[in-house]
C-alpha cells in the first residue's frame, strides 16, 4: 500500500514535492489469510464428521436400527466419529492455549523418566502392529521444562512414528545429554518424508495424505502443537527422512 502526501510551501502553497509512504503490509495480509485458513480448515475438519455423524442417525431411524448387524456398525462409525472431534477440539484447545501464553513455567524435569512414561503409554498401539521400540534412554537425563508438555512431545513422535510404519518394523527412542543441552531423538523405519514435505509438515493441518492420517486418527495438528512445545521450551526440532526408508525427528534442548 503505497501514500503520497503532497509537500506545500508554507506562505504560497506551492508545491514543493511529493512524500511517497510505502506500508509494508504483507506480513499483515499473510497473517489475515493464515487465519483465514485456519478458520475453513477447522471448519472442515469439524464438518466432515459431523456430516457422517448425522447420516448414520438418519439412516439408523429411517429403520436401520431393525438389523442388528446394521446397528452395531453405524453406532460403532458414530463413535469413531465422535472420538475424531473430540481429538481435534481437544488439539485446537491445546494449540491456542500454547500460542496465547509462549512462555512455560519450568521446573526440573527428567527427560529419562518422561521417555519411560511414554514408550508404556504407546506400547499397546506399537505391539498391535508388532513394532519393536527399542529403548536408548539413558539414566538421569534432567533438563527444564514443563513435564506434561514434554510428555506430550514425546508421545506425538512416537504415535507418529508407529502410525507412519510397517508392520513389524522397529522404532528407536533416544534420550541422552550432550553436554550444552539435551537431545530427544525418535527413529522410524516407515514411509518417510520428501524433502518439499518436510518443510511442510510443522504447519497447521498439513499432511502428506489426508487420508492415510485420518485413519491413523490423526488431525494434522501433532507436530505443529510439538514445535509450538518445543519452541516455547528454547529448543528446536528438526526432521531427517528419506521416502520409503524412514523419518528421524531430533529435538534438542539447550540448557539456560
Ligand atoms: P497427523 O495427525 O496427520 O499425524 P502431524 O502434525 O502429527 O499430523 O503430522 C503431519 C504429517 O506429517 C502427517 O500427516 C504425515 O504425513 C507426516 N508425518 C509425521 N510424522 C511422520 C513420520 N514419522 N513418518 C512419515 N510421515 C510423518
């Protein structure tokens, strides 16, 4: 956006010249869009589920109900679609709360314990897809932080990491000191990542397939709430993959 304002002398008004203000406003403008964007992914998010919601009901009193096989298949769809909404609000909730306040309250943390605490917590999802998480957490990894958040950085790469792999594969979770910090590495043998995606991949409601991340549960708001987390916590996360062998997701930490 550009302003010209006209230069007059004082006692003839006569013009003297032309000052040319130029407002730099596409940060503005590229601001207004993401939002924009965010709006009509969320609603899409949000309306896709709802829609199957409301024509499994329909269809069910229209007098599917009657078959027993019919009933149990739609009420299960139902609630797989509820679970999807809750998941996403619960993701936006997540977002907008680490968003409005960047600066997390820290206290000592240990990286081993938390590491522990969420290779249980996927256990059961990897051993059904009879994937190996192989444990490379050393002992008394301590770093500040926010233990639930870093809990949840660590449970979204390695849900990631089980989602994007095959069957049988191996997942290596590593948690040591480096001495100006600490790293948290998560190594997959899966689909990998190109190199165009891979820029992508830390924004908002970006997948790589939309369809392979929904059924997997995802809601495309996992790693952009980790680098939010991260970010927050002075650290940084950075990605390493190669389609078709496997995604390395290394966070590190920097001590104050
Ligand atoms: P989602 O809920 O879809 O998993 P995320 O924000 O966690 O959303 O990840 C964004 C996208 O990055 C995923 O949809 C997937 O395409 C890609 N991705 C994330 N982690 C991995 C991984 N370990 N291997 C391959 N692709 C991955």
């Amino acid at each position: 956006e550009v302003s010209v304002i006209p230069v007059l002398s004082r006692k003839k008004r006569n013009l003297l010249g032309l000052v040319v203000v130029m407002h730099d406003i596409t940060k503005l403008k590229k601001l207004e869009h993401m939002r924009k964007d965010f709006v009509a992914n969320v609603s899409h998010e949000l309306r896709t589920p709802i829609t199957s919601i409301k024509g499994f009901a329909e269809t069910l009193l229209d007098g599917a109900k009657n078959d027993p096989e019919s009933l149990d298949m739609f009420l299960n769809i139902m609630l797989d679609e509820s679970n999807r909404i809750q998941s996403l609000v619960q993701d936006l909730l997540d977002l907008s709360k680490i968003e409005q306040n960047d600066e997390i309250p820290k206290e000592p943390i240990s990286l081993t314990e938390i590491a522990e605490h969420s290779i249980n917590t996927v256990s059961t999802v990897a051993t059904k897809k009879d994937i190996e998480l192989v444990n490379k957490i050393d002992q008394n990894v301590v770093s500040l932080g926010d233990k639930d958040k870093m809990t949840q950085v660590m449970i979204n790469l390695l849900s990631n990491a089980i989602s994007y792999s095959p069957r049988s594969s191996q997942i290596i979770l590593t948690v040591k000191d480096v001495g100006d910090g600490q790293i948290i590495s998560v190594q997959d043998n899966g689909i990998g990542i190109s190199e165009d995606e891979q820029k992508r991949i830390f924004e908002r409601f970006y997948r790589v397939d939309k369809a392979r991340s929904r059924d997997s549960g995802g809601t495309g708001l996992g790693l952009s709430i980790t680098k939010h987390i991260i970010e927050a916590h002075n650290g940084q996360i950075k990605v390493e993959s190669e389609v078709g062998q496997g995604s390395h997701f290394i966070v590190k930490l920097f001590n104050e």
